[in-house]
C-alpha cells in the first residue's frame, strides 16, 4: 500500500516542461536506508535524477539516461522481496545496481546468492580491479569501500564477468558482457567509500550525461513552470518562518507576483518572538502576508494529549482548518503552496511500510478546501533549497535558519502541551540559540533546540531544596537530515548554557546534553 501511496505523491507532483525534457538518471527504490543518499550524490554531481519504487519504472523514458538500482533490507530469496522485471531496463539503458541491486540482476539471470557466513558489514578495501572497467576507471587497489549485505554472491551466470573483490568477497563488483550494466556489493553513495563518488561519476560519463543540473537552471525552469501551471491563479502559502517555506513563497513571488498571498499562523508554539521576527522579515522580501493569532485555539486542541503522532495531527489538522479560512476570505483562490521537500516525503511514507513520522504538509489535502496543491521543492534536499534561496538573493539569516518541526515546540515538549511548559522551553531555548550565535557555532549545527522531559528533578537553590523539570539540549551536524551526528560542541559552553538556563529560566533545575546520533535516534525527540 505504501508503495502506492509514494508513487501517488510522486504523481501529484507537476514536473514543469523544462524538466520534462531534462535527462534525468532514475533511481529504482528497493527500501535500502541509502537510497536518498544515491540521489544527494548525484545531484552533487550536478545531474537531475528521480527516486522511484522498485515497480514504478516511467513509461516515458525519452530523456532518461540510467537507471540505479537502490539496496533493500531484504533477501533476494525472501519471498516478500521487492522485485520487478528488469527485463523492462536490461541493455536498454546503462545500469548500476548496489548491492541488493547487483544480487537481484545475478539471481534473475540464474546465478547464486546465498547468506554470508557472516554479516559483511563495514570497511573493506578492493583487492583487485580490472584496470580495464570503465565504472572502476581511476580506482586504485586498496581502495577503502563500505560494505553492508547479510547475503553475497557466490556464482555469477554466464555473461557476467568480474571487475573487483576483496578480500573476503570475490565478487564485489561485475560487468554484463554487451551490455552497459554493473552490480557492485558496496554502496558507493556512503561516505565511507572513499571513491565512491568518483564510481557515480564514471556512471554518469558512461551514461552521457551533460550534468546540468544547478540551483539556478532549477530557478529558471521552476518559475517558468510555475507560470504555466498557475497561469493567473491566486495561490494561498503557508508560511512557517523556515527555510523551506520562505524560498517556495519566493519563488512562487517571482513567478505570480500579486497572486500570492502568504498566511503565517502564530500557534503559540513558535520560539520566543520569532512571530514578531518573522514577520518584520518578511516585509524585506516583498511578500503579501497576512498573520494569524490562534494561540489559544491550538493550547485548547492540543490540552491533555500526549502521544506526539496526536499532537501532530491535530496541528496539521488545526493548519489545514485556518488555512481554509483564510483562503475563504480571499477571493477565487484555487492552490494551496506549501514548503514541502524531499525528506518530508521520505519519513512519511517508507516503501517498507514502515512510517517514520507523520508531517502536516505531507500527503495530499482534505477535499473540504477544494484547493490544488503546489509544491515546488519536492525534489529537493534541504541544502539544496537552501542554495536555491542564495541564487534567488534571499537574506543569509533567512536561507542558513536552523530547521524546526512545522508543530513547533509541541513536539519539544515530551507529553502533554500547557501554555506554562511552552513558556518555560521557549525562555530554555532562547538561552541556547541566542548562545550558538553569540559563541559562532551557530552555523556550524545543522539544527540545535531544547526538549523539556516529562521528568521533575531534585536540586538545591541557595539553601533550598527545590523539585523543577529537567531540559535536554539538542544539536546536530548534518547535510540532509537523513543523518545526523550530535554536534561536539565546547564543553565550556554547554557548561555556560547550563548555568544560563538554570539562573534564569523559572522551573529548570536540571540541564542534560543528548548524545545520540541518527540513526538510530531521530534528530526530534518526538
């Protein structure tokens, strides 16, 4: 079901026609954890590409010129594997796939995969190259790679002829005689493959690729999409006072103008006085922008409910409720524009069925609105957006803003939500961002906030014993959000943070440093 579901977003999505014709290399998602990975490489390389699901292979292949074939959790003998017909790419079009990619091609073509004595999982270096491939061209011997497979190929068919292996795997990459197609046993897209961005290059030459891809032919087809797509439409945006939505709203600026009227909703559940901040930046970049104080209205929905996928909904919910208002209130509106990317869609719907979390601005609209929705930056990564707002000259303070949860802080505060608890995170938080500037670290974390526990400590101020909620701070170094390292900040300033926190902010005795990196935590507590 949930491959459907991907493949539905994915169709609701209007390509403009510039991107229609640009080649593109497809990635085919087998559920491997990397698969996104694949796509940030190549989009480094600056060429376009498309994830996929394993079984939606594009009926218009004009302007594809590849085709990678993603990892997968499962066996290739599982009978619950994904699988498809490759039958459909095979000596069609220049084929890589990685590592469940590579066993799947050896096993429909009637070779042996079969479980590893052990798991092969981390660094291992390549023992022999044929000096000859043109995938493995410029690779030395020795080469540090990243493995990650509980199976292995054992016998390759006919046809297939080695090009790489290790140590312990004698087959780590192979070629198809006449065909353009390579199976490798490693994950060139992981940072650990110390070549491995030189291995998808070397794809990408043997795919023919011009590798066109930047944030300013991404402008210049986006905002001529946008003009057909919307012709003299008026479209409604949500704006959350993020990256995300604030380079989407100029975007859509740039191509309607007039016809854009952004809404940003106060739901209480800001950080200390970003309402106000937000808006007074707004007014610099030109936008029509209307602001809605609901705070009570969400406090109210939000009162006694502590499992987080709730307090999610109801706030999405709460959105999609204001928004229709205040569409209403403008006349003809026909689209709804959100700030939707890529890793929103990712966490939302797994091709494994298995949902990470739920996001308000993923997954279609309630019928009730009768609106369209626009959402230009689907395909993009977070860095990417974020280079797209430079090209459109956007403010540095705007485009290098920390990400923050479209809930905000209900989803920071571990429980129920009450006015005071948001009250006592936000004056937390304030402390610690306001000390990531100050101290120049700012930049340097992907995102940083404070969590405050469903936990009251004991503590001692002055000579009195005192029973307060304890805080978590939270930051992390990252390029996409799809993993996150918990950042090493100075022990000195943690050490300040914590004093601030406590001296000043009424009802925290007790501050703590999360050390947990994703996977396997999420960079959210909730």
């Amino acid at each position: 079901m949930c491959s459907t579901l991907i493949f539905r977003t994915f169709a609701q999505l209007f390509i403009f026609q510039r991107i229609q014709l640009m080649e593109k290399i497809i990635i085919l998602d087998f559920g491997s954890q990397t698969t996104q990975l694949i796509g940030r490489r190549l989009r480094e390389l600056n060429e376009y590409c498309e994830i996929l699901p394993y079984n939606k292979f594009p009926e218009q292949t004009d302007n594809i010129k590849g085709v990678i074939l993603s990892g997968s959790p499962y066996s290739v003998y599982d009978p619950t594997a994904f699988k498809t017909d490759l039958s459909v790419i095979r000596a069609k079009f220049p084929i890589l796939g990685i590592c469940y990619g590579a066993q799947l091609m050896t096993y429909e073509a009637g070779g042996k995969v079969e479980q590893a004595g052990s798991r092969e999982y981390g660094r291992a270096n390549l023992s022999f190259i044929d000096r000859k491939d043109e995938l493995l061209k410029d690779i030395q011997d020795g080469s540090q790679i990243w493995m990650s497979h509980g199976d292995s190929i054992t016998k390759i068919p006919d046809g297939f002829n080695k090009v790489a292996s290790t140590s312990d795997v004698e087959l780590a990459a192979f070629k198809i005689e006449g065909e353009k197609t390579w199976g490798v046993q490693f994950h060139p897209e992981v940072f650990h493959t110390l070549d491995g961005t030189l291995i998808l290059e070397n794809f990408l030459n043997i795919c023919g690729c011009k590798r066109d891809w930047s944030p300013a032919s991404f402008v210049e087809s986006t905002v001529a999409g946008l003009k057909k797509q919307l012709g003299n439409d008026k479209v409604v945006l949500g704006l959350s006072g993020g990256v995300d939505s604030s380079v989407a709203a100029v975007l859509l600026n740039k191509a309607i103008g007039k016809n854009l009227t952004c809404i940003f909703v106060d739901h209480g559940l800001l950080r200390k006085n970003e309402f106000e901040n937000v808006m007074k930046d707004y007014e610099h970049l030109g936008l029509n922008v209307i602001g809605v104080n609901v705070k009570e209205r969400f406090y109210k929905a939000l009162a006694g409910v502590s499992d987080p996928e709730q307090k999610r909904k109801i706030i999405g919910s709460g959105f999609i409720d204001i928004f229709d208002e205040e569409a209403h209130k403008i006349k003809d509106v026909k689209w709804l524009a959100q700030g939707t990317i890529y890793p929103d869609i990712i966490e939302s719907l797994s091709i494994t069925g298995t949902v990470i979390k739920s996001h308000h601005n993923v997954g279609g609209l309630p019928e009730k609105m009768h609106l369209k929705l626009c959402e230009p930056l689907r395909l993009l990564f977070k860095d990417e957006v974020r280079r797209v707002g430079t090209e459109l000259g956007m403010m540095h303070h705007l485009i290098k803003r920390q990400p923050f949860p479209g809930p905000g802080l209900a989803v920071r505060i571990l429980g129920d939500v009450t006015a005071e608890k948001v009250r006592i995170l936000q004056e937390a938080d304030d402390i610690f961002i306001t000390g990531l500037r100050e101290w120049n670290l700012y930049d340097k974390v992907w995102q940083a906030g404070v969590i405050l526990l469903p936990v009251q400590s004991v503590g001692v101020m002055g000579d009195e014993r005192t029973y307060e909620n304890a805080v978590a701070l939270r930051a992390v170094t990252s390029t996409d959000a799809m993993t996150a390292d918990w950042a090493q900040l100075p022990y000195d300033f943690l050490a300040k943070m914590s004093n601030e926190i406590i001296n000043k902010v009424k009802g925290v005795n007790r501050v703590v440093y999360d050390i947990s990196s994703k996977p396997p935590a999420t960079i959210e507590w909730e």
